[in-house]
C-alpha cells in the first residue's frame, strides 16, 4: 500500500470536522439531567477533551460504506459516553488524582457521587440507544459494557503481581480494543453493511485498539507528566504490569526480576526507583519489543480494510493506525 | 371490599411457590460470569435471601391478567437483578456494613469490586431483558434504573437536611416505589394489558411502593438490630430525614426542632440521645402519623385494583398492602 494512500492528520481533521461539532452538540444534549450533580461531572468531563477516537472510527466506519445518517452522532455520542462513564468509574477503582491534566471527577466530587454518575452515563448511552429500535445496537452495546467490566474485575486480580502476555492481550481487548471494535461494528451495522464486511471493520478495530493501549502503556513508561495530563509510571504506581514489563520479566536476570516484582508488589517505587526499572527496561530491549507489537497490530488494522471501496475515509482509516503508534499522549 | 376477597400468606406463598422456584433458578443461571469475583458476590447477595416481593408483583400482574409464559420467570430475575444491583451500590454509598443480618458485600470484597460487580448485574439485567426482543420492556427497565440512580443522587445532595414532605415522597418514589410500578407494569406487558389495566396495575405498585418505604423507614426508627438485620437508625446515622422526622419537625418546639436538626446534621447521636429524638417524635404521634400515610398509600393501591377481574391472583395483590403495613421488618 503507497503512502499516497494515507492521508494526513490535516486531511482526517477536516474530513470529519462537521460531524464530529454534531456528536459534541449530541453528547452535549444526552449528558444533560434534573438532577444537578451528574449534569456537573459529565460536563466537567465532556468539556476536558479527550480525542474523540471513539466516535471518529464510527463515524468513518459509517462513511466509508456510504453512510450519512444523523444515526451516526447520535451513536458516536453514544460510544463516547460509554467511554466516559467506564472512566468515571475506573479513576474510582484506581484511586486516580489527574485524569487529562485535570483533577480527577472523584478528588472535585468524591467517590458515592461519581459511582452514580457513572451509572447514569451508562444508563444514558442505553437510552439514547434504546432510540434507534435497533436490537443488534443494543446487544452491542451491552455485550462490550459487561466485557469491560469484567475485564476491569480481572486486572484487579491481577495487581500486585506479573501476567503472561496472553494474559496482558486480554486485558487490553477488554480494556480498549473491545469498544474499538464495537465502534466500527456499529458503523457497519448503521450502514447496512453485510457480515464479510463488519467482520473486516471489527478486525480494524480490535487491532487499533491493541496497538492503541501497547502504546498508552509505554507512554504511560517513557513520556512525562505534562504530556500525559498524569503521573508517569502510573500502572506501575498501581501494580499493573504491562508488556514492555513482561518482556523484561521473560528476559532479566535473577537480581533484575525480582526488582521488577518487587516494585509491583509494592505498587511503589519504595525498594526502587523508577530509573531502575527503565535500566531494566532498555537493557533487554522491552520497549522497543513493545513499539514493535504495536506496530504489527497497526499493520494488521490496515491489511484488514482491504475489503473496503477506496475512498478519503478509507484513506482517513489508514491514517489512524500511524497516529495511534506515533502519537506523544 | 369484605375481607374474604383478601387472601392468607399462606395461600400467597402455595400460588407463588413454584413460579418463585423457577425465578430463583433464573436468577442462579443469570448471576454467573467468567470472572470469578462476579459469581461470589452476586451468589452471596442472592443467597443472603430477601422476600423476592419485585418479582412476587411482576407475576401476581401477569397470573391477574391470565398470562402464565415463561418470560415472566426471566423478568423477574430481571427486576431482582436490579434490586441487586442498586443494594450493592448503595452500600457503597452509605458505607453500610450490614445487609439482612449479614456483612454488606462492600465489607467483604471492598468498594472497587462492588463498584464493578454491581455494573455486571444492571448489564446482565439489560441482557436478559433484551432476549425478550421487546424495546417496551428495555425502556421500562433502562428509564427505571436512572430514576433509581438519580434518585440515589438527590439523597445525597439532602443528606445532614431536613426535606420537605413532597420532597420526601420524591425521594422514595425514586428509591422504591418506581421499581415496584415498573415490576407491575412489566407483568401488564407480559399479558398484552390494555394501556389502561397497564395505568391501573403501575398504580397499585406506586402506591404499594410509598407504603412500603414509608413502613420501612419507620422500622428503621422503631424496631431492633436482631430483626433488621442492621442498626436500628440507621436512617438518622446517615443524616437522612424520614417521614416521622419530617411530621415532627412541624410540630416541634423550637428546642426539639433544633435537636432533630442537630442529629441530623452530626449524622451520629453525639449530643442528643436515640431515645431523645424517639420521645420527642413519640410525643407528636409523627410514628401514628407515619404509619397512617403508610395505610392510606396500602388502601389506595388496592383501590386500583378495581380494574381487575376476579381471580385468587388478584385476591393475592389485596393481600400485599396488607402484608407491607404490618411487617415486623
């Protein structure tokens, strides 16, 4: 596939600029209720940004089989309320301070209220659904918020001690790949695709997804804290091990792994300090080992949309693997 | 209406035993997951008992109307399942520490996995609801849970504060009465009830509904640990004002007004005594009072039943008000 395939960052903005205004003003709408507590946080949350990478796949999974529909903001909107509400709940559990540079809902409105609100982002994504008298939406929609929160049960599990790697690729399917995937399967579905062709998309997404949360773990290693919007080496400050980890883990020596266990079992950096772990980490190669899964899962989302007509979206999907793998944050 | 039109608990209990049998084992093939940590929370909460009343409604409204499928089996799991699931989240949110005699299960598995676990179940909830291919039953469910929660949300912002008596009747509409008019108007679906035998059944259940919360929160004012299965008071522990509190607080003197106030405030009985505030609402007949509320929401909800022909069903539902007033717990 030539370059001149892909498109670029400016391209890809423009292309979806209108529709992405018409999901924020939809999410703006939906995120609203009588009870004044959950319109503040999900204001609060809606106004801190984030990329909108959830909606965009739907919108050109939608476009790039020829469909224009409103569906697809109502349903863009609807996926980035899912998104948000797993968040909500998520900075709970972690027990997160920062979330986008910002202090996390649950330090502004504490840890009842914001169990509530996510609960009602949920409750609202289902609604706004519910509209559509759609009932594979529905089994969607469901289906991917009970693989998240089972996947969420599974990492706490998992803290405070090291996964294998078919371990780590489940946790980051559930945690991320999943709503990736369900977000062009609902493109498909809005546009009337046949079962070849959603099956292609969802395969898009599922890898996106991967190299999406391979490369938020390594960023989550390697970036800094004004980048990230939060601490460096958070995961590791939790007890999570992610892959560059457990490379180094089926590759260090005796001393170097029980450093590495250690500071997971302490989710601190009390024993060690966070430099240790990187000495670890560049001595065996863990983090380029990391990129470069990254970058076969990106490969692997942009072989599977050979299925797909060409067009500017489709030229705007192939794009989105090379941000996901090069971006800072 | 002669008391011979009224039905025994014992005659309720035979109608029910074996439609509750087949609930209970829905509920069981329901509750389960991959993840281990689901299955014992929720299996602990179900075995923890409760009297099942939601679901007991919901096929009291469909048997009324002559229905007798096996959906009304999966609908009542479904409503025991949300029941469930507000239980485990509003555990959390009181920082309760027992539930029906036993640990709460925030005690036992810590908030974080109760956040998680009571997510699964409104899921799996909506799940099980969505297999009826019915979007009339998933708008029933999906607007009930927000009310439920948004309603959670109101308390909160109360807590420490007297609430006025409409407010108060808000607040246990959300909390209680709109999940039992919901299990009725479920059942009326069931059946393929006229809207307007729908309008009379979800009548019966809001008022059945107020009554019941109304009883329970003078319970909670009046009875015993060993009976409760948690505190006696643990409303005023909490900071929440009941309806008895509310009648006093209008008829009190200003120095009982203000040590209402103050235990409410302090959410803890530091400077005023238990027994301080019982002589108090003792002396203003607000428990008689409370208590005739309570009765006048149990005869307008068998009034509502006018609507149904006569049957041993329907005998059963005028026995429920009967059974809520005079509960022991």
């Amino acid at each position: 596939m030539g370059t001149a395939a892909v498109a670029t960052a400016k391209e890809v903005f423009d292309l979806l600029h209108h529709d992405l205004l018409a999901i924020e003003r939809e999410f703006g709408r939906d995120a609203v209720s009588t009870v004044a507590a959950i319109t503040e946080i999900t204001g609060y949350l809606r106004e801190s940004g984030g990329k909108r990478l959830r909606p965009s796949l739907l919108l050109l999974a939608c476009r790039s089989l020829g469909y224009s529909g409103s569906a697809m903001h109502r349903l863009g909107a609807v996926v980035e309320m899912v998104h948000t509400a797993t968040l909500v709940h998520d900075d709970i559990i972690d027990g997160a301070e920062l979330r986008r540079g910002r202090p996390s809902p649950n330090t502004t409105w504490g840890n009842s209220r914001c169990v509530l609100a996510g609960d009602w982002l949920y409750m609202q994504a289902f609604r706004v659904a519910l509209n559509e008298r759609n009932f594979r939406v529905l089994e969607l929609l469901i289906g991917l918020t009970q693989v998240m929160v089972e996947g969420e049960l599974l990492q706490a599990e998992k803290l405070g001690r090291p996964v294998s790697e078919s371990e780590y690729n489940e946790l980051i399917y559930r945690k991320t790949a999943c709503l990736f995937e369900v977000s062009m399967r609902l493109g498909a579905v809005l546009a009337g695709a046949d079962r070849l062709t959603e099956e292609c998309l969802a395969e898009y997404g599922h890898a996106l997804g991967l190299a999406f949360q391979v490369v938020d773990d390594v960023l989550d290693l390697t970036s800094e804290e004004a980048i990230l919007g939060k601490p460096v080496a958070s995961d590791l400050r939790e007890g999570k091990a992610t892959l560059a980890l457990v490379h180094a883990l089926a590759h260090a020596t005796a001393e170097e792994g029980e450093a590495i266990l250690q500071v997971l079992a302490d989710g601190a950096f009390t024993q060690f300090r966070y430099q240790d772990v990187l000495t670890i980490l560049d001595r065996h190669g863990s983090i380029d080992f990391a990129m470069d899964v990254a970058r076969k899962h990106a490969e692997r989302a942009r072989r599977s949309l050979d299925c797909l007509p060409e067009s500017e979206y489709k030229r705007a999907l192939l794009w989105v693997p090379d941000f996901v793998v090069n971006r800072e944050k």
